[in-house]
C-alpha cells in the first residue's frame, strides 16, 4: 500500500507532548513508534514545521528510500545525501570537509562491509558539531527501522546537541540495532489511533466529491478497529475508486454494489506481513478469512486439507496473532482483524471456495466423529451446515442437526436456523417431517433474518416438488425472500407460485404487486380469477404436487401449529426411525401456536396474521381493520394506524414487524431493510440518512420493486423542499405509476407543485384525485394526501379551495381511523382559523412522529394564530433540521407578513445557517455563483454576499478552500 501523505489532524495531544519533549537545551532523542500507515511521516513533517517556525535548522533524512538498499546499514549514505541536499541552506565553514570526511568513510565500509570504527564516530561527530555551529538543528529521521543500525548516526547527534526526533514502525522486526535505539532513546511515545470522526473527516476530505453516507458506514463496518488508521482507510478510499466501486450518483460519491464487501488494499502492511511469515501462514489466514473464523478443533483437519504438518500450521497461527493478523476471543476462536482484511484475504485464496472448504472440514469431522467421537458437536454442525449439499449426511447426522437445532432455537436462533436448513437437505421433500421442519425453519428466518438459507429449499422444490400440506409453506418462502431481496427466483416453478392471486385479495398476483409484473406468464395456466388457490398455483412445472380441486389453502395458524408440534414430538428421519427433538422452550412454542396464540405477541392467532399481512400488502384498510378487530385489536388503536401508516408508503419491514409481532427482526440490508431507512429517516426529519438508503436502492443490484418505487417519491419530496427541482423532477419520472402507489405518488406531485411556487397548482391536482382515488377504493392515506394540499391552500389564501378539500376530508370514515381523525382535526382548524383545534391536531402530528407533516403544519397555523412565533420557531427548526431551503423561503414569508422577529436555529452562535451551508455543498458540486442562485431561488448578488460572509467567518480566501474546508469538518454546521 503506498504512503498516503495527509495533513496532521486529531493529534494535538501528541504535539503537545513533543513539544515539552524537545523544549529544554542540549541535545534529545525521541521516537515515535506506530503501525504502518498510522500516520508517523504526517506527524514528522508536522514537527518539522513547527521546529523550522522557532528557528531551528531541520535536517530530514528518509531511510529506505535511497538506492542503497541493504548496503548502507548505518545510514550513512543516507546522511550525507541529506547534507548535500541542503549544503546551501546550511552555509557552515568546515561542513565541506566534514561531510568528505563520512562520505568517504562511507565508501570504505561499502567496499569492506566492516563494522563501526572509532574513525566513524569521529567523523560523524565533527560532522554535527559543524552543522549546528550557529543554531540548533532538528535530526528528523523517518522509517528508522528500515536500516540496521540507526542507533550509532543519531546517538552522535544527539552528543552533538542536535534534536533528534526519529520514527519506526511498531511490529516491524526488531534487530540489535533497532533495540539499541529504543533503549537509548530519551523518551519513546507511541502514536495511537485516530478518533473515528477525525479519521472519517480525513475520508471526507480526501474523496474530492461529495461523500454518500453509506460509503462512511461501510468503512467503518468493513474496517472496524482499523479505521482509526488514517493510511488504511485513505488507502481503502483509493483502492475503491480504482475498482470501479465509487461512482458518482445525483450529486454523491455513492459505493456502486452496497452489498458487496469493502477490502483492504492488497499491498496493506497486514498483508505483507503474512506473507513474509511464508506459504503456510498465507494459506492459514485465507482459510481463517473464508470460513469465516476458526475453531481449534478444527485445526487437525483443517492441516490436513492444506497438506501441511499441524505443528507447523499451530505455530503459523500463533505468528500471525503476534503480528496483528489474527486474532483470537476468548473463546479460543480465531478470526482476521477486521472484515476488510477477511475479503481481501479470501479473494487470494482461490483453491477452494468457502463452502468447499467447509465441506471438506465436515467430512473430515464427521469421519472422526463415526470412528471414535470426541468432536465437538457444535463445531460438527456448524461445518456440516456451511458445507453445502456436497457433504454426505446419514441418519444419525440428520438426528444430531434436528436435536440440536431444536435446543438452540431460544439462546442461539441462528445457529438453529442453518441447522434446520441442512437437515432440510437429507429430508425426503414429499415426507411430513420435510413439513415440519420448513415450518421451524420459516419462523427462525423470521427471527433471524437469514432470508438467503430459503433459496436452496426453494431450489429444491423446483427440482423434486413436496407435499401437498407444504405448498403454502413453500409460496411463503419465495415470498419473504423476494420481499426482502428485491430478486424474482431464477425456476420456473417458484415464479409461478408467486404469480399466483393472493388468497381472497381478488386477481392481484404478488408478483404484479412487488415487482410490477408477472415472472412467468401463462394464462392458460393461471386465470387471472379469485377461484385460483394457493395451493393449485404451487403445482407449477416440475412441482409433482398432487392438489385436490377447490382445496382451502392453509393459513399462517396451521403453519405455526405445524412447527409448535415439532418441538414436542419426534423426527421421522429419512430411513424411518426416530429421534426426540426436546421440550422445554420449545413446548412453550408448540403449546402457543395449538392454542391460536401469536409466538411473537402472545396475542393474535395466525390466521390473524396471515389475513393482516395480505390485507396490508394488498393496501386494503377496510380489510386490515376488520381483521384486526375479529382477531381481538383493539380499534382504533395506536397499532392499527401504524400498520396503516406503513401500508401507504410500503414500508413492508414495519408491516411484518406489526403484523408477525416481536419474532420478526427489522433487516438492517437487503430491499426491505434500505427502504426501512428511508422512511424512517424521511419521518424523523434525516433526510441526509434517507437520502443516502435511497442511492442505496438505486445502485443495488435488485429489481425496480414497489420499495424502489416508492423511495422514489419520498425523494421527490425531500429534494423539492431543498429546492432541487431537477432532481425531483428526474425522481417523479422514474417513479412507476402503479395503483397501489397512486396516493403516494400524487402526495409528492402536490408537494412538488407547491415547493416550485404554483400553490394553485397543487390543489388543482388533489382536488381532482381524491374524488378518483376514493371512487377507485384506494383510500389508505388519502386523508394524508387531502390533508397536505388544504395547508397549501391556506398558505396561498385560497379559501375556496380550502374549502372544497375540507369537504372532501369529511366525506372519509373517522370513527376509527386516528389519522383521518388528525386530518379533520387539522382541516377544521385551518379552514375555520381555530388554533386550538390546530393544536390538537399537531399534537396528534406530532404523537405519531411525522415531523415534515409538522413542519407543513406549524407553517400554515401561524398564518392566523394569535402569537405565531412559537409556530414558526417550531417550522423553522424542523426546516432547518431537514436541509429545507424552500421551506425556510416560506418561513420567511410568513415572517414578515406576520411582522414578528425572524426564528433562529438554536445552537452555536457560529453554526452554519441551513443556506449557506447549500451554497457551500453546491460550491463543491461545481456550481457557479448564477448556477447557485437558480437553484435556490436567490439573485446571484445574495448569493456573492453570503460568500463575502463566509470568507469573513472563515477565513478561507477562494471557494475551493471554503469547500474543502466543509468536506474536512472545519466549518461548524447545524444539524441536518
């Protein structure tokens, strides 16, 4: 990895230490010690300038960069190119014949390759004595490991009176002579890690674009305890660019594949370390790196895969610990130090792919296990579930993964599910227990999030089908994997069960619903009409599955049951016999899903479930109410309009997470867990988080889903009200037109219209929807969209059509519907200039934590409260939050028509105000100053008077270092 050469920063207490170190008379020697890329040269040449502004005479000398090489152990020829280098600038009587007299003594020791004679130490001690006749003079040595023996050369400065500041790499192999200086050493300080925010200001800094948030967030993922190491990861910033893997995207320095892992440089000094401890210690880590960590029992096999002796292969361990490589829990585990280095290393490691080489380690284990036991079982099953379908299981084996699964599904849900899922493997797919287990196994992905352990079972239904009972089992598999991957399944037979009608939904087809179009159309086969069922459209193309004609498909009770019951019964194993799979917790779960009982809440049976989570995919809020209440919710409730919140805009991982209950686990990537982001950074005011989930979704390698679509919406608002309207326009464009996002989509039309300036225009538009969206039955968050265009109508003085759109909102059913109610609420406020109801209304807003509804809100009351100053202090601190230019415009408006004082951001006196941190983000977008005026609606004069202020603030002296000065975090902000 090639030095970085960076600016010092985080590192004042370091410089404060040096200083007090080289401030008294007489000659010092300090070393700074540290891991490679650390840092040391930046901090060195920072030393330098501050030695050099007191008036000392520095004297740099490089080690390891001459062409010496291994012939100048003393750094001799270093030395004396470094005197002639500045022979100008030190102007010493004598120095001419000094400096002769090393460099031939230099000479001598090149042909003789002697050792240190005391001519040597004469000459190099006449030689300092010269240079720092007149003033002192700083020695400053860098990389001093790299020759044998430093010690000799800077001791005699130091004799000399010379400060001598030199550095070395902490870990690098420490001979004599390094020792030696050490020990001599007057005080050796150690260089630590840099602070996350100063390293990842560093990142910002050095990327010349504007930096999307998810590439900080894989860094500080992919680096862990290494990010703090200002080279690594400038070094990984700039690895990343010369793949292709940092493309520039609306604006930002955006990862082009999110999912795909962050590696280290492959000439990271961890790296080169490894590979100079030999072939052996080369192959240990890539094997460490692709299974993923390494377990001491699995050491034996393990040597013997790589054909290698397993003392040599535990000492090999034992080296890359002590060189930083590896390390080990407390547990015994071995594991790379951080996932980046992990990616890199299994990318070298190109013998085997890490399934294989789990596989291999399975057969292994298992044959020692069959031939005297002894093996761990854990280890036994971990390997065995990793290894793929290539590893033999037999009965006894499919025993142990089902016992032990069964027992680990309360502590470690995790390790159950990959063992369910390789037992699954051996289970006949047409046999009951096969049933079974894919019912535990669903409900563990639940918890666990391992959606991507439902491709094999998916797989093997294509190939051999399954039983009938295990159809909807089956179709809900390839539902969740779509779901939360954004990937339609690659067989036939899987996309069919997706083109399937949901139950009682009508003709809607989960495919048309997410992906916007069947995967595998065949009419003939699947009429587009309510009598398909479950059941018949899981009898695709190779299925073999014999249906019986009009059969009722099974409900999400069934399944539960189904799974409850295996923990307390015994497993048909593939020859027949039987094993107990346990109780205990596992009772406890049976015993729940025979009784009705909801796993997850203890409330809501799974028919409950599974009518809810259709009604909601399907946006039907009458369907979703009358569920919830035949299944014991309380209505309204705050639940409820959650649920219905999270139906209008999609937001699919907090539908199943209210609808399945506690057992679900929100994704953190993947479709689902991205567009999560989105919506909750829209709602909590985040806009920089959602924006940035929203490129995610952009640039991940799914397909145009429903999430994808609707991200595109909430995008289209936030730019709007930051007052980029090409880029909402482009966001509205590429946003599909899809019933089942028609609310959504005339909501960010409206507001769009709005933020350019045309109030009218936005009323016209909703005044001429909601009628057609109601009649269309399309009413999940109407009352929302209606209640967005009525703020905009009062904010533009149309009374009339404030009016018309309060008559709308009362034609929608309140009685249990909290948001309809808030909407009515706002409505009557605003349209009969009532602040109390207004109040209540925000209140209720506010309650359910949507602060850009909030913001509108607060705006539009003060247009008629009695005091509007607490009104618009609210608007403008959440406009301010958001990044809202065009809001702030409105805040201002309804200031001076108000006559009050205008609001300011709380927060440092010196922070940034919301505009002219814009003006600086475009600066670094390349904007000019009448480009800059356009886009946020300001004349080109206001903008040259908010630089002329910024340079007075600043300091900064030209608009390049104004942006510069932003991206490395030296100007204060406010949040955004």
């Amino acid at each position: 990895m090639a030095r970085t050469r960076a600016a010092v920063r985080g590192r004042d207490q370091e410089l404060t230490a040096l200083r007090t170190a080289l401030a008294p008379d007489g000659g010092r020697l300090i070393v700074l010690t540290g891991p490679a890329g650390i840092g040391r040269t930046a901090l060195l040449d920072r030393v330098a300038r501050l030695l050099a502004a007191d008036g000392a005479r520095v004297l740099p000398l490089r080690l390891g960069t001459g062409p010496d090489g291994g012939g100048d152990p003393y750094a001799l020829a270093a030395l004396v190119r470094a005197v002639r280098e500045r022979f100008e600038q030190l102007q010493e009587s004598g120095l001419s014949e000094a400096l002769s007299a090393v460099a031939q003594l230099r000479d001598a020791r090149g042909r003789e390759r002697g050792g240190w004679t005391p001519a040597v130490v004469a000459a190099l001690d006449g030689l300092f004595e010269t240079v720092g006749r007149r003033e002192r003079v700083a020695l400053l040595v860098d990389d001093a490991h790299a020759v044998a023996e430093p010690a000799p050369v800077l001791s005699a400065a130091r004799r000399a009176g010379c400060l001598v500041v030199a550095t070395c790499e902490e870990g690098a192999e420490r001979g004599p002579g390094l020792a030696e200086l050490l020990t001599d050493a007057d005080r050796v300080m150690t260089i630590g890690p840099l602070a996350d925010d100063v390293a990842l200001s560093l990142v910002r800094r050095a990327a010349g674009a504007r930096l999307d948030e998810s590439v900080v967030t894989a860094l500080r993922t992919a680096l862990g305890p290494l990010l703090g190491n200002p080279g690594t990861v400038l070094g990984t910033l700039d690895a990343l660019r010369r793949s292709g893997r940092l493309v520039t995207f609306e604006g930002r320095l955006c990862l082009s594949d999110p999912a795909e892992p962050v590696a280290l440089p492959a000439d990271h000094p961890l790296l080169r370390r490894a590979s100079a401890l030999g072939g052996t210690a080369v192959r240990l880590l890539g094997a460490v790196a692709l299974l993923d960590g390494l377990d001491l029992d699995a050491l034996p096999p393990l040597a013997d895969i790589l054909e290698a002796d397993p003392v040599d292969c535990g000492r090999g361990l034992d080296l890359l610990i002590e060189a930083g490589v590896l390390t080990a829990g407390p547990d015994g585990r071995i594991s790379c130090r951080c996932p980046a280095l992990a990616a890199t290393a299994a990318g070298r490691f190109r013998a085997r792919r890490g399934t294989a080489l789990h596989a291999a380690l399975a057969e292994r284990l298992l044959a020692g296990h069959r031939r005297s036991g002894g093996v761990d079982p854990v280890v036994l099953a971990d390997h065995v579930a990793r290894g793929g379908a290539t590893v033999t299981l037999d009965d006894d084996t499919v025993r142990l993964l089902l016992t032990m699964g069964a027992a680990a599904e309360q502590e470690e849900p995790e390790r159950a599910t990959l063992w369910y899922s390789a037992a699954l493997r051996r289970l006949p797919p047409t046999g009951p227990e096969h049933a079974r287990t894919l019912c535990r196994l669903l409900l563990l992905v639940v918890r666990t999030g391992r959606y991507e352990l439902l491709r094999e079972p998916l797989t093997r239904y294509a190939e051999h089908g399954c039983a009938e009972e295990s159809v909807d089992e089956i179709r809900l598999a390839a539902i969740l994997l779509a779901l939360h991957s954004g990937v339609p399944p690659a067989e036939r037979a899987v996309r069919e069960l997706l083109d399937a009608p949901f139950p009682g939904r009508g003709p809607t087809a989960f495919s048309e619903w997410w992906f916007d179009r069947r995967l595998a159309p065949d009419p003939r086969r699947h009429p587009a009409t309510d009598g398909d069922t479950l059941a018949g459209a899981g009898a695709g193309a190779g299925a073999g599955v014999d249906t019986q004609a009009g059969a009722e498909p099974r409900r999400w009770a069934e399944v539960t049951a189904e799974a409850g019951a295996l923990t307390g019964g015994e497993v048909e194993t593939p020859a027949g016999g039987k094993a107990s799979v346990g109780g205990g917790a596992g009772d406890r779960a049976g015993a729940g899903a025979r009784d009705g009982t909801a796993a997850g809440d203890g409330t809501r049976g799974g028919a409950g479930r599974s009518d809810l989570l259709s009604a909601a995919l399907c946006g039907d809020v009458a369907a979703c109410e009358r569920v919830w209440r035949s299944s014991g919710g309380a209505a309204p409730s705050p639940e409820l309009d959650r649920l219905r919140q999270a139906a209008l805009v999609a937001d699919m991982a907090d539908v199943a997470r209210l609808v399945i209950g506690a057992d679900y686990r929100v994704p953190e990537t993947g479709v689902l867990g991205a567009y999560h982001r989105v919506v909750r950074g829209y709602a909590d005011a985040d806009w920089t988080r959602a924006m940035s989930a929203v490129r995610e979704l952009e640039l991940s390698p799914a397909e145009d889903t429903l999430a994808r679509h609707a991200a595109r919406l909430l995008a289209v608002d936030m730019c709007a009200a930051r007052g980029e309207f090409g880029q909402a326009a482009r966001w509205l464009t590429a946003a599909t037109r899809a019933p089942r996002l028609a609310v959504l989509r005339t909501w960010a039309r409206v507001g769009l219209a709005a933020r350019k300036g045309d109030d009218g225009q936005a009323v016209r538009v909703a005044l001429l929807a909601g009628p057609r969206l109601r009649r269309a039955g399309l009413r999940t968050g109407l009352s929302i969209l209606l209640s967005r265009a009525l703020r905009i109508a009062v904010l533009g003085d149309d009374h009339e059509g404030a009016a018309e759109l309060l008559a709308e909102i009362e034609l929608l059913p309140h009685e249990h519907h909290v948001d309809a109610q808030e909407s009515l609420l706002l409505a009557r406020g605003l349209v009969h200039r009532d602040p109390e109801c207004a109040r209540e209304a925000t209140d209720l807003i506010r309650e359910r934590g949507d602060l850009p509804a909030l913001m509108e809100s607060c705006l539009a009351v003060a247009r008629f409260a009695p005091d509007p100053r607490p009104w618009l202090r609210e608007a403008h601190a959440l406009a301010t939050r958001c990044g809202a230019a065009a809001l702030l415009e409105r805040v201002r408006e309804v200031t001076r028509e108000r006559g009050v004082p205008a609001p300011r951001a709380r927060g440092r006196r010196d922070a940034l105000a919301v505009t002219e941190q814009r003006i600086i983000e475009l600066i670094g977008e390349g904007l000019t100053n009448r480009q800059i005026a356009l886009r946020l609606r300001l004349s080109e004069k206001t903008v040259e008077n908010y630089l002329t202020r910024l340079f007075a603030r600043t300091g900064c002296r030209s608009r390049v270092e104004l942006a510069a000065a932003s991206l490395t975090g030296r100007l204060a902000r406010t949040p955004t």
